[in-house]
C-alpha cells in the first residue's frame, strides 16, 4: 500500500485557479478579450470574452482566416504586415484597426501581442489582448470636428480673433487678422 501527500499538488491547483479568476475578472473589467496563436500549427484560442468583442458566438470555431475575414478590406493588409513583423523580429505587436461584426456594426479595435520563443530563438506562439476602441476613436473625431468647425467660423469672422500667449506673442490668428497684419 503506498501513499502520496497530495497537498502541495491540491494548494497548487487552488493557487492556478485563483490566478485566472484574477485574470478573467482583469479582462472582464477592461472589456478586453485574449487570443493565444500556435505559430506552428496555426491553431488559434479566443477568450469568450473576445468573441464577443467580435459579435460572434463562443461555439464558432476560432481561427485566424475568420479573424482576418472580419478585419476591414482596408486594414487587413496593415495588420498582417503588422503580424508578420511581429513575428520575425520578436517586436510586441501593436495595431488599430477595424473590424465588421456580423450584424454589419464597424468596431476599432487595438490589439497588442508577444511573440513565445523556444531557447533556440525560434517563434512558437503568440499571446496576446484586444479591447475595443470604439468610443475613444468617435471622441477623438468628434473633437477634431469640432476643432474645424471652429477654425472655419473663425477663419470667416469679419472681426481680428487671435491668441496671445503670457508674454503678449501671437500664438494664433484668424484669417483676417493675418491678413491685415500682413
């Protein structure tokens, strides 16, 4: 009869299920759905939380042509070019883009990977996160809008609108005010 003290394997196990609640609980809270890419075999895993991301549903199988189909015609070519320099010189990946979902809705994404290599250097897997970037990509171009519609407004004003700065140089000028002061 043999007997095996199983208690450091059981604190183990508790201890690694303890850690990816953290971690599903981190990418819950940022909105963030994870891939893991076998360079190998091309065999790709997507988090739950990605095929949301991504409006799909969580028994479509994962891979990275779907992933690619999804990708907006126009970034497509960026992001495997991304991918690949990734890949070859190790860099983190690093890309903005965007994708079509299903139901026709375009979602900017960010994405963001490392590249696993073996001891001897050769690439095995990325890893890697994407969140949706939606919402700060319409208030970035809402701002830059409004920015234009101002300098419009100002640029067609019959009065001189200008800025100064604390030392009483012009900073900024309407278009009249350039034009009278030559």
């Amino acid at each position: 009869c043999y007997f095996y003290d199983l208690s450091n394997r059981t604190a183990q196990e508790a201890a690694l299920r303890e850690s990816e609640e953290r971690l599903h609980l981190s990418h819950e809270a940022a909105n963030m759905g994870a891939w893991d890419f076998d360079l190998a075999s091309g065999d790709v895993v997507w988090t739950p939380l990605l095929y949301k991301l991504l409006g799909l549903d969580p028994a479509t199988p994962s891979s990275t042509d779907l992933f690619f189909e999804m990708i907006h015609p126009d970034d497509r070519e960026t992001v495997q070019a991304e991918l690949e320099r990734s890949i070859e010189t190790g860099d983190n990946f690093d890309a903005v883009f965007r994708v079509r979902r299903p139901d026709g809705d375009i979602r900017h994404i960010a994405g963001r990977g490392r590249v696993i290599r073996y001891e001897g250097g050769r690439p095995v897997r990325m890893i890697g996160v994407v969140f949706d970037v939606t919402e700060r990509h319409r208030m970035e171009r809402k701002a830059r809008d409004s920015a234009e519609r101002l300098r419009l407004v100002l640029d067609n004003a019959v009065a001189f609108i200008g800025t100064l700065d604390v030392e009483g140089r012009i900073v900024e000028a309407n278009a009249m005010a350039l034009e009278a002061g030559g």
